[in-house]
C-alpha cells in the first residue's frame, strides 16, 4: 500500500495500533482490572520484577495493567464524545449553511461565545456546580466542541450550494433532506474527518487534565489522569508512578495526531482545517 | 464609513458575548447552592435568623438582577466585593492576575524565540531531514498534557539534580520551569504556523521581485516574507489565547504557581464561589478583549476582511 510509505501513517498507525489494541484486549490480559494490591510488592521499581514490568505504585498495584486498563476511560472519552460533537455540529452545520437566516446567527453567536470560554475554565464552572463524573465530562466536551464541526460544515456547504451538480438536483425537484444529507455532505467529510480524528486525541488530552485537577473521572476508577494524580505526592521515591501513564498518553495522542496530519496531507490540500 | 461600521459590530458582538459569559458565571455558581449555609456549616446551632443574616450581610437577599449588575459593576469600577474566606476579592485577583501574565508573556517570548527561526529554516529547507524532525517534534510537542511535561521537569531539575526550585514565585529562577512547560506547546503550535504561513509567502510574486531586486536573502527572508507571515501568526496567537490561559491553569498548580488557575482551582475546593465567578469572568474578558484587537489589527493589516 502506498500509504506506508508516509512517515506519518506508519509511525501513528503503530502508536495508535499498539496502544488501541492493549487497550481491546485488557479484559484478557488483565482481567482484575489493574485493581489487586500486593501490598509486599508495594512501590516495587520497574524492571526488577517479572510479575511486575513496569513496577506497583504505593498500594502495591501492577502500573502495566493500570495503565493499560486506564486506557479504557481515554479511549472512550475520546472517541465518544468527539463522535457526539461531529454528529451534533454537522447536522446544525448543514442547516446553517443551507437556509442561512437565524441558524446562521445562533451558530456564529454561540461560536463566539464558546471562543470566550476555554473548555478548562467552562468544565471547572460547571463540574464546580453538578459533580464530576465520566458522562457529564463527555457531554461538556461535546456542548464545548460541536460548534467547531459546525462552523467547519457550514463553510464547505456555502460554497457546494452554488455549485452546479447542486443546482442540478435541485431542478431535478430532490427536496432539501435528500440534498443536504446524500449530496452535500459526502463532499463536506473530508475535513470532518481530519478534525475528528486531531479531536479525539485532544479529548484524550483533556480528560487527562481534568482528572488530575481532581474534576474528571472517580480516582477509583484507574485512568490516566487519576493515575498522574496519584503518582504526584511519590515524584521523589516513585517516580515511575508518573512517568508510565504520561508515556501512554503521549503514544496514543502523538499516534492519533500524526495519522490526523497524514488524513490532512490527503484529504484537504485547501487547508481548511488549519 | 464601512471602516467604522465594522469596529462598531465587533463592539457590539463583543459586548454581547462578555454579557452572555458572565450572566452564565453568575447564575450557574447560584445553582451551586445556598452561600449562607455554605459559610456556616462548620458552625455548630445555627438558627434561620443566623442564615437570614448572613445572606443580608452578602446582599444575597436581593433579586438576582441587582447582585448581578453589583458583580458587572465591581468588574469596571474595582470593588469586587469580598471573598468566602479571605476578605476582599480585588488585591488577591490582582496578584493572581499578574503572576499568570508574568508567566504567559515569558512563555510566549520563549517560544517566539525559538519557534521563528526554526519554522523559518524548516520552511526554506522544505522535506529535507531538518524539516522532517522539525516536523515531527513539533506534533510530539503537541502529543502530552502539559502538566506531566512540567512534573519530569521537575523530577529531572528539582528533585534529581536539585537546580530550579519545584514549586512557587520565589525569584526568576522560579519561572523558569513553568514557562518551558508552557513555552513547549506553544512553540509547538508557533512553529507550525511559521513554516506553513513561510511557504505560502516565500512563493508568492513580491518575494521572487525582491529577490530579482538583489536584495540579499537575509533581507528578502526577515524584512519581506516575516513581516507578511507575521499577520497569520498574530492572528492563530489571539485564537489561541483562550487555550493558553485554560493551559496556564494546569500548568500553574502543578508548579503551585500563584496565579489565575491556582486561585480558580483552591476556590472550588473551598467552595469560595466569588473568587470563582471572578477569575473566571475576568478570564473570558481578557480573551474577548484579545481577539477583539486582533480582529481589529487584522482589518488594519488586510483591508479586505472589512468586506466580508
């Protein structure tokens, strides 16, 4: 294939393969869930142990299978509430660019208002007020992104309605759903795609800040987040700890943007989601 | 007279979104609950009139309007009212305020520094192997949360080799640290807008006459192609101070940095809502402002966005 000639497909398809697939197969690999403590093998150091690779942190827990079962909240924030924002703005996207008028001014209204407000500083307000927990982080995520899918839809639609194949199944009598959703949209996918893709990594990326801030998933839970969380008062006896979790985080995210950047070298020499 | 209409506008929508921002601050930190039995439940016998005069004493006995016109107000004039715990909210904003600026102007020249030249040498020198590891290391720059990145630092300077202290503003030594953590994302991000908005302007027509002028390519390169690569630049820094500033938040607790984000977090966790509502109102006003002057810059340097 000739994809595999790009640096950036290769090296993000492995990343991200890697850590996907630990990721699919913990259940088998790990199946008590990275929660067992053996509390005579507490902060055991990386590689000086078979049963414990990558060592235990202070309640004597295996750091490979929690870091590879935390994987599970990640990837499922990621991809979950980036799916959820890129179904949500297209839709509004589509409508926005297609009839104009007040979707128009609701959507760059509330695009402005979303710029004002960092998710970081939105998500504190908010988890301040109702909780943390992993659904309300995943539907903040989705009010606090749609807008971007929308804005990027709404662009591409301005400039396919005039187009002429458009104008052409319109005189054809096609009504406006079967126009905007069979003809309009497939043509529009291509930057969705690239921003979904960059999304999910940076989903990923917040997830894991919220958590640390204490604001995101419950510590019991093993995530990444959580686990830098923790990892944080052991920095000078147990640095592993804090170093194993950051280093899956980077693996996955830097997999998933250099696959986001090969998409952009491929599907949008116009550049339309710089 | 479209000059003045487009200023008029972005004033307007502006206004409009600082007027939305801060009516949502202020009533969703309401939703939280009631401040009065917030402030008094380490407190042992306290009856309703106790409960009726803490609220008097807040002012939040009056309609919602009123202490929200109080708030906006206080934003303008400085008197912001007094926190939970802590006595007046205006001197520890602006401590707050001050040590987040501090260190985001030293990141943000950090990173200028460091990212210009090299997406100007990644650009000139586009797909050789300096381009590709310059390519390659800005997306890794991009591919960790900001926090871990400032934890190995200190790991690596504080605990290990005992270099830079690990915590606080405790001289310029003590900025150090945070600002590279800050410094590597946004150089991250700076650099690959450079090289893109490089190559875009070095193949344009006015950078081939100055080159068939005679100019030499120090001149062609930083007086002509910088100074226009410079527009798109400015304009992605204003996008993207919102980020910036959620970044700083993180940032600043793992170095217990005093600033902005290490207030906001220590007024959730002592549920000090008018600090909250505060830091995070004057937060979105300084990005509203931001992109306000970059709009406005942006239509001085390219007279063709007026139009649109």
């Amino acid at each position: 294939m000739r994809a595999f000639r790009s640096f950036e497909f290769t090296a993000g398809l492995i990343l991200t393969g890697i850590m996907g697939l630990a990721v699919i197969l913990s259940p088998l690999l790990f199946p008590g869930g990275g929660m067992g403590q053996d509390l005579v093998a507490r902060l055991t150091p990386p590689l000086t142990s078979a049963e414990y690779p990558l060592g235990t942190d202070p309640l004597g827990r295996d750091i490979l299978a929690r870091v590879v079962v935390g994987g599970r909240i990640s990837f499922f924030v990621g991809i979950v509430s980036a799916l959820g924002a890129v179904v949500i703005g297209t839709v509004i996207g589509l409508f926005a660019g297609y009839y104009r008028g007040p979707w128009d001014m609701f959507l760059m209204r509330f695009a402005d208002i979303q710029l004002a407000l960092p998710f970081i500083l939105l998500a504190m307000t908010v988890i301040a007020i109702i909780g943390p927990g992993l659904d309300r982080i995943i539907i903040l995520m989705i009010v606090a992104q749609w807008v971007q899918y929308a804005r990027l839809i709404r662009g591409s639609v301005l400039s396919l309605r005039q187009s002429e194949y458009v104008q052409a199944a319109k005189s054809y009598g096609l009504g406006d759903l079967r126009i905007l959703f069979v003809h309009i949209l497939p043509n529009a996918m291509g930057p969705l795609v690239i921003l979904g893709t960059l999304n999910v990594a940076n989903n990923i990326l917040l997830e894991s800040s919220l958590t640390f801030l204490g604001l995101g998933i419950d510590p019991l839970i093993p995530s990444w987040g959580g686990m830098l969380a923790d990892g944080r008062n052991y920095i000078q006896t147990a640095p592993w700890v804090t170093i194993f979790p950051g280093l899956a985080i980077m693996m996955t995210v830097l997999g998933l943007n250099l696959l986001g950047d090969w998409l952009r070298d491929r599907l949008d020499p116009l550049g339309q989601t710089k | 007279m479209p000059v003045i209409g487009f200023i008029a506008k972005r004033g307007l929508q502006a206004l409009f979104v600082l007027f939305v921002v801060t009516l949502f601050i202020s009533f969703a930190i309401r939703l939280t609950g009631d401040p009065a039995v917030m402030m008094l439940r380490e407190s042992a016998n306290v009856s309703a009139d106790d409960l009726a005069r803490v609220r008097e004493g807040l002012g939040l006995d009056r309609p919602f309007l009123v202490q929200y016109w109080d708030f906006v107000s206080g934003l303008f004039t400085g008197d912001l009212g007094n926190s939970f715990f802590r006595g007046p909210i205006a001197p520890i904003v602006t401590g707050a305020l001050g040590a987040t600026l501090l260190l985001a102007m030293t990141s943000l020249i950090v990173s200028l520094l460091i990212s210009i030249p090299l997406g100007i040498y990644a650009a000139r020198h586009r797909g050789s192997f300096g381009d590709q590891v310059i390519r390659v290391l800005s997306l890794a720059g991009l591919s960790f949360p900001n926090f871990w990145l400032g934890i190995m630092l200190i790991l690596i300077f504080s605990v290990t080799l005992r270099w830079l202290p690990a915590s606080g503003l405790t001289g310029p030594a003590s900025l150090i640290m945070p600002a590279v953590t800050i410094g590597v994302i946004l150089t991250a991000t700076n650099l690959r807008i450079v090289r893109t908005t490089m190559l875009e302007v070095l193949s344009a027509q006015f950078i081939m006459v100055a080159r068939a002028k005679g100019l030499s390519e120090r001149s062609v390169i930083y007086k002509h192609a910088l100074r226009n690569s410079s527009i798109a630049l400015v304009t992605y820094l204003g996008l993207q101070f919102g980020t910036l500033m959620g970044g700083l938040v993180v940032v600043e607790l793992v170095f217990n940095w005093p600033g902005m984000g290490t207030l906001a977090v220590e007024a959730i966790s002592q549920r000090d809502y008018p600090i909250l509502q505060t830091v995070i109102s004057i937060l979105a006003i300084m990005i509203v402002l931001v992109n306000l002057i970059v709009d406005l810059v942006y239509m001085a340097l390219d007279p063709r966005i007026r139009l649109e």
